[in-house]
C-alpha cells in the first residue's frame, strides 16, 4: 500500500493483479506512530483476525478466525495505561475503550491488524484496523480503509501468512 499521489490522506491498495483506492489517516502516514496522532502507521502488519458485524454485510469468507460482534458488549480498549491496551474488552469496560459495534458501519467487518499488538508498547497506538471506509474515502484515526465490495474481494485471500504493507 502507497500513498496516492497529491493526497496524502488516500492510498493505493496492491493485492497481487489489483489496485484498490483506500483512507488512511487524517495525519497522512508515520514512522514514529503515537496513540491518538492520526496517522497510519509505516509498518509491515500481519494480520490476526476478523470481526464482523451480522446483520449489514455477508460474513466474511476467509482463513482468518471470524468473531461476530455483539453490539453492547465488545470493545478495543485504547487507554494506554490499562493493562488491557490494545485488546478485545469487554462493555461496559472501565477504561477507555471504542465500540466494535458501531452505528456509522466502518466496522461491519475489522481485520485487526499486528500493530503494537503481539508486542506492546504504552502509547504506541491502538485499534489500528483494515476496515470498512465512508464514502469518498475520508481519512480515518490511522487505520487503512476500503470500499465494501473491496473488503468482500480480499478477505478471502486473508490468511495469518498475509502481510498489510504500509509505504511512505
């Protein structure tokens, strides 16, 4: 994935023959990524799961572990005190934390991504997503975000080997 050239705020998804528009975020791309900055971080991200949301888009096929969200009750705590950084909570939760279950639907279907996730770091930022984007790609808090149609295209070749490629 590379920036779009003279926006720096949208990307260009490569996965093998095609070329995928996507949001990043609204402070463009990082390679000194830090919680709440808003951008997306330059990294090489595995990939570590799906939640879907049932009800709005078809389940996902793919080779990932696919969890369903339950609105109410899941979570992805972001307080970077809390022992829970970075992970699946459960709601109510007592730190902060943002819902999976979300009205606006960016998060019908999260692959949640390996950013400061299998080695954590205080601050380092959370809940770095590929997700669902709005319409006409506005920028998001740092995650990368396509199209619907294009999630349902590439979730099925989504597998633990998969690598989300982030660019200056």
């Amino acid at each position: 994935m590379r920036r779009k050239p003279g926006d720096l705020r949208r990307g260009i998804l490569t996965a093998g023959p095609l070329r995928i528009p996507c949001a990043l975020g609204r402070s463009s791309t990082t390679i000194g990524k830090r919680e709440g900055d808003g951008a997306t971080p330059v990294a090489v991200m595995g990939v570590v799961e799906i939640w879907h949301r049932g009800g709005r888009m078809a389940r996902p096929k793919s080779l990932l572990p696919t969890r369903r969200t339950r609105p109410g009750v899941d979570g992805w705590c972001d307080a970077p005190r809390h022992a829970a950084y970075n992970r699946h909570v459960r709601l109510p939760f007592p730190a902060s934390a943002e819902t999976l279950a979300r009205d606006d639907r960016l998060y019908d279907v999260v692959v949640v991504l390996d950013w400061n996730f299998s080695r954590r770091a205080r601050g380092r930022g959370s809940a770095i997503f590929f997700h669902v984007a709005k319409p006409d790609y506005p920028p998001t808090e740092g995650c990368v975000a396509v199209a619907p149609a294009d999630m349902a295209k590439l979730a099925p070749f989504l597998s633990r080997r998969t690598r989300l490629v982030v660019e200056r």
